[in-house]
C-alpha cells in the first residue's frame, strides 16, 4: 500500500478552495421554476440565502439534492457511486487504505494521477503500488473538473470516490449516477489537536511547519494557524468570513439528509455499516480478513499526546469550533438513529 497520508491534501484543498472562492467563477443549475441559481465554483453561500427566498429552494442547495442521493432511496448498486467525504485527522487516510488492500476496490482519489497519468485522455484503470485506481484525482478543484468531463460518474470504474470537497465533489455526479455521500467524524477538538501533533513532526509532509515543533499545544491553539471550525466551513462552502446558526442548520440538513455516518470512537461498527451498505466483501478467508483489519485499525494509528478538557488549550479551541461541535454531536445523534437503517437491512 501507498505511504502517502491525506494532511497535505487538506491544506492544498484549502488554499485552492479560497482561490477559487474570489476568482467568483460560476457553476449554473436549473432550479425547479425554470430560473437559473448562479453558484459560486464551490461557493454561494449568500447567493443561495438569497435564491431561497425569491424561488423557495430547499435548505440544501439543489444541486445537491441532484446529485447527491438521499439515504431514504435505496441504493442502487451499479448506478450510485459511493462517494466518501473526507474530514482530515478522522481516519480518512486509513479508510482508503483499508478498503483499497482489504477489499480490493478500484478507488479514486489523489492516487490515480501517479505515474504521469494525469495527462491520460481516457479513463482506464491502473495498478500502482498493488492497488487499483481510476486515473484522476478527486482531490483537489481541477482534478474533479478532469474527472467529470472525463465521465467519471457514468463509467462505472471506480468502487468509491474520496474528496474533500464536497460542493465540487458532487458535480462529478449526476441524477443517473448519484453520489453516495459517507464520512467519519471526530470530535473537533481532538481532530484539531492530533492535527497539529501530526504536523509538528510530519517532516514529511509538504505542509509540515517547523513553527509548529517549537509551539506548545496552547500557543497553537492561540494562534490564527488553529483549526477554525472545518466541517461546517467545508459543507456550507464559507472557507472565510463570519459563520451564522443558519450555516449549521443547512450542515445538519445536509448530513441528515445526505450522509450515512461514521464515527472514529466507534469504528468497527461504522467499517460494518459502510460494508453493509454498499455489499462490499472483504478478500481472503476469515483470518486473511482479520488481520489485514487488524494492520489498519490497530496498527496504523498516530501516537500524539493528547489534549485534557477544562485546560486553555482546550477551551480555546472549543472557543474556535463551536459550529463544528455542535454539527459533531449531532452526527452522533444521527449515528445512532442510522442503526435502524440495518435493521431493515439485515431482515
């Protein structure tokens, strides 16, 4: 398997994101009165607050709703195309890795572009380091603009997408060939604390900060490098300025309406539900299954010390997330409302 982790991608994902918020490039869609929804690429925030009222669109944007599946449809083995959202520091990394080793899916994510085929003019399935991939990349702004105009939905060759982004992830989609939205959650203060743990040894990583290994945990927190909350931002498109109630509500919608959740403290019963859900099967016998689940949930885990409530760094950066909390304790709401989804299954 590959060694590449999924930090760096967030950072890059990040500036390409703002970029491509104040270039003010538009994305049209059909609303259902005929008018036409001018969408920021991979932003409209105010456009649609506005657009909601003169057209009475939905809470979530309608090109969501068309080409992202509602989890109250059946899946569609075949048609939709599981579709993992990725929140850095949740176990994304390891999920792709897992399922790529494990269950041998063809994946498309940042990985299919090695070995010069970004410039390929046709979609094929490649082999790279004994894993299958679609040659794109899902991960960042042009390489998702390549992978839907390369058809990437409707040819059925990748198992599952992962992206970032999920505003532009989405247009890889149709009404034909939806999304299939799924993702893990941690809880934001631990995901932004092991992020910078992470970072502050990650010599590695393109986005290493040296600053970083000299910063405490609480001078961090302090700073403007802090995570801010992330989740919220990334599913409202609003990578900058002021949050409101209303950008969590439209988050929430989304993620109730939109994602089959996972959950990083309860993640053999969220691998089980993801395989469920989509019929994946595991290669090998019992054992080969077992312990190729044990070298990614047991073995691949980053050591990092860890962060106490009640102290400054703490409670600074709950003072920087609280959207991103409140949206977190909701998913574990719907977490547990979603089991009744494999009840129905099971019987």
């Amino acid at each position: 398997m590959i060694a590449l982790s999924g930090i760096h991608l967030f950072f890059l994902a990040f500036i390409s994101i703002i970029i491509v918020y104040k270039a003010s490039k538009t994305r049209q869609i059909k609303v259902n009165n005929g008018s036409i929804l001018r969408r920021k690429s991979d932003d409209a925030h105010s456009n649609e607050i506005s657009a909601r009222i003169l057209v009475s669109t939905p809470l979530i944007p309608p090109y969501l709703d068309e080409e992202l599946a509602d989890l109250s449809e059946q899946y569609r083995k075949g048609r939709d195309v599981p579709f993992y959202w990725h929140v850095p520091k949740a176990g994304g990394t390891t999920v792709q890795d897992y399922f790529g080793e494990c269950f041998g899916l063809v994946e498309a994510s940042e990985r299919g572009v090695l070995e010069n085929h970004q410039a390929d003019e046709e979609l094929q399935v490649v082999e790279i380091y004994g894993d299958k991939y679609v040659n794109v990349d899902t991960t960042n702004i042009p390489g998702i603009a390549r992978a839907k105009a390369l058809g990437l939905a409707p040819s059925g060759l990748a198992d599952v997408v992962f992206s970032q982004f999920l505003h532009s992830g989405s247009s890889m989609f149709d009404r034909e060939h939806p999304g299939r939205m799924f993702a893990v959650f941690r809880h934001p203060i631990l995901r932004a604390a092991s992020l910078f743990s992470y970072l502050s040894v990650a010599t590695w990583e393109k986005t290493y900060h040296p600053d970083f290994a000299g910063m405490t945990i609480e001078q961090y927190a302090s700073s403007p490098m802090a995570e801010e909350d992330w989740m919220t931002r990334f599913l409202v498109n609003k990578p900058e300025g002021a949050l409101f109630q209303e950008d969590v509500e439209v988050a929430k919608e989304i993620l109730r309406k939109k994602c089959l959740i996972g959950m990083l403290d309860n993640m053999d019963e969220s691998i089980s539900r993801f395989t469920r859900y989509f019929g994946w099967v595991a290669e090998g016998d019992a054992s080969q299954q077992n312990e190729c689940k044990r070298k990614y949930f047991h073995e691949n885990v980053h050591k990092h010390n860890g962060i106490k409530s009640g102290t400054k760094a703490w409670d600074l950066l709950k003072e920087k997330n609280k959207k991103d909390l409140q949206l977190y304790h909701y998913a574990e709401e719907l977490f547990a409302e979603q089991e009744r989804l494999f009840i129905d299954l099971d019987e």
